[in-house]
C-alpha cells in the first residue's frame, strides 16, 4: 500500500494569499457591480454617484423637501435629515418613514407607507441622504453614472 505524504501549508503565505485576492476585488468595484446595503448605502467616485442615490436625490426632491428642506437642510417646519442621518440607524430612518412620527412643537411627519413615491425607493432616499450627511456630496443634484443593471 503507497502511503499519502501531506505537506503542511504556512499560514503566512495563504493569509497572504487570501489578502490579495480580496484587495483584488475590491479594486475591481465600481458603480456596476455596486449593491445597496445599509452599511454601505451609496457609491460615489469622481464625484459621480450610483443610480439608486442619484433616485434618491430625485425622489426626496419630489416628496420630502417640502418639509424637510432642499437637500435635506431642514426647515422650520422638520428637522434638518442631513443631522438626523448622522445618528439614525437604517432601520430606524424605515420605521420613521413607514410610521411617521410625532416630533417637537406638535409637529406631525405623517407615514409615507402607502406612498408608491417613497415607499419602493426608500434604500434610494436613504443612500441619497446618507451620502449627505456623510458629506460626500453636494446640496445640488450630483452627477451620476449610466444606469447599470444593480442587485437591490
């Protein structure tokens, strides 16, 4: 019977290995492999932006603004989403869009549950506002990528 010899493999060159093949990847990303997650809402490069937060820009100008101000700066009517994102969690940013809420000085945010305008492109919305509030882009409409066929 022929015996097996195993060769024993150092961690050091296969963890090295690994690294490479995932900073490879990485360094392949770009807007058409880009998927929303909420720990990583928005991709932005050049100062260009991804579709869904380029929509998103559409969308909270065609919904939110009136109340919560262009380019999510508040009014004095609601509070300023540019500040809100920077403590509001995804989940939470749903809840409250999903829910309304009551805030300060008896104002009202009503639910947008039943709004086919906000309720289908709410990861839109968030990483468009997301991508504000981490200061990444402008108060004006930012420049976008082609539309490219995106996992959501």
């Amino acid at each position: 019977m022929a015996s097996i010899r195993v060769k024993r493999l150092h961690p050091a060159p296969v963890a090295l290995s690994v690294a490479c093949a995932l900073a490879a990847g990485l360094a392949r990303a770009d807007y058409t492999t880009f998927s929303f997650s909420p720990e990583t809402p928005y991709y932005v490069e050049d100062g260009k932006v991804d579709f869904g937060t380029y929509n998103g820009f559409r969308r909270y100008h065609s919904e939110c603004h009136v109340c919560h101000g262009p380019a999510g700066l508040g009014s004095s009517y609601a509070p300023a989403l540019m500040k809100s994102l920077q403590d509001l969690t995804y989940q939470q940013f749903v809840d409250v869009v999903i829910k309304g809420r009551q805030g300060a000085n008896n104002t009202v945010m009503p639910s947008f549950a039943a709004n086919m305008n906000v309720l289908p492109y709410m990861n839109d919305i968030y990483g468009y506002l997301k991508a504000r509030s981490d200061g990444v882009i402008g108060p004006t409409r930012p420049a976008n990528f082609p539309k490219a066929a995106q996992n959501k």
